[in-house]
C-alpha cells in the first residue's frame, strides 16, 4: 500500500497539547495552514483549514478534539481525539496521553483495512528544550507481507528560541521507526528523519503566525515552504 499519512505535524500537535493543558477551562483554536504536513509528509495539495477544543483542569488532565480538511485516500476529513496528563515539576514539564486518528470517510471511500490509528505518547520538556516519544501499535493500517500489524515508534525533539517577546525561532527532528517496509510514495522504507525550520510569532494575545521549512530525507522529497496563522479563544 502507499501511505500517504505520516501522522497539524505531530510535533506541532504535542506542543499544543503539552502547553494548552496548563490552563483550566475550556478553549477553542482554528488556523489556515498554506499545506497540512505530518511528520514531513504532505496530507493533501493546497491549503488546510483546521480547529479544535480543548478541556484543561488544573490538576493537568485535559483532553481535546481537532480536525482538518485532508486529501489523499481515506477522503477529505481527519478528526484527532486526545487526552492525557501534563505539568511541572522542578523546571521540568512533562505530558502523557493518547491520541486517536479517525477518518470518518474511509467507509465510504471503502478503505481496507481501516487507517484509524491509536498512538500513545510521552513528551518532556526543560526550558526551551523538549523531546516527545510516540508509539503506535498499527501504523494507520499498514500491513506486513504475512498480514501482521506493522508498528511504529516516532521520536521527536525540539527547541523554540525567543527571537523577541513576540517572536521564536523553532526547529524540530523527528525519526519513524517502522517495524517493516511502508511506502511512502517518495520511497518505501522501515524509517526517515523529517525536519522543521521556522519562525512563530504572536501578533495579539489570541492571533498567531507562522512560517517553516519542513522537509525529510525521503528520496526525491523536496523541501515545503508553509506558511500559517491561528486564533485561539476562550469559551
């Protein structure tokens, strides 16, 4: 099979996460992305509308729902639920839980087997510094030649830097780790390294923007140049 779903990027995911659920209470997000990337790989052509909700208690429990319009073989839609467990302890900042990747289309686009995908992940963090580490049982449905779930495991680790009180440089490196060959249309293999080179920005208080460099060491896979923006809200 060729898999076009490498699974906003995953690191972008555990960073909203890991820091949103600092906050009690209940919030919302939409964005415009000019490409939805996942783990360097694109998850359709042109730009990508995407929003979510998220419940924060202080005593770190959170749990959220997000979605994009995507375009590859599942159809158009992609909803992420997720929960977990995140805070701080002596300047280090830490965050468990689970995500799950639904595509409620891939009925009617008859998508066997089905691509919905767990994954369990663990995230820490000091100062600027973080690293996450990611683990799925069923790679979004890919199968080994004899049948058999193929697994993986995605390890991820990041910095943001203040440029200014407003601005950040942040760069990212993340490595899948497949339990057997996948293709993933550039090339199959059992692992890549993905990339993200960027500046973020706060612009007010609820708007944000953005602009990265994201790219892998697939063969053939040229470098993406995406630019963002997003609004979050209180409800």
């Amino acid at each position: 099979m060729e898999f076009k779903r490498s699974v906003v990027s995953a690191a972008a995911l555990g960073a909203a996460v890991f820091a949103g659920s600092a906050f009690a209470g209940v919030s919302g997000n939409v964005g415009v992305v000019s490409e939805y990337m996942f783990r360097g790989i694109s998850q359709g052509t042109g730009a990508a509308v995407q929003g979510g909700i998220d419940y924060s208690h202080d005593s770190g429990f959170y749990l959220g729902t997000w979605g994009s319009n995507i375009d590859w073989g599942v159809g158009g839609a992609e909803l992420d639920f997720y929960g977990g467990f995140a805070g701080e302890v002596s300047g280090f900042s830490y965050d468990l839980g689970a995500v799950y990747y639904y595509y409620p289309e891939e009925d009617e686009t008859g998508t066997d087997p089905s691509v919905n995908t767990l994954e369990v992940y663990a995230t820490g963090g000091i100062g600027v510094f973080s690293a996450s580490v990611y683990y799925s049982p069923k790679y979004f449905g890919a199968e080994d030649p004899s049948g058999d779930d193929i697994s993986e495991t995605y390890v991820n680790v990041a910095a943001s830097l203040p440029v200014s009180d407003a601005t950040s440089f942040d760069i990212a490196v993340g490595f899948t780790s497949l339990s057997d060959d996948v293709n993933f249309g550039y090339e199959i293999t059992d692992s890549y390294t993905d990339y993200s080179i960027g500046l973020s920005t706060t612009v007010t208080d609820a708007l944000s923007a953005g602009f990265s460099i994201v790219g892998t060491d697939l063969s053939d896979d040229d470098p993406k140049f995406l630019i963002s923006a997003g609004y979050s809200f209180d409800m």
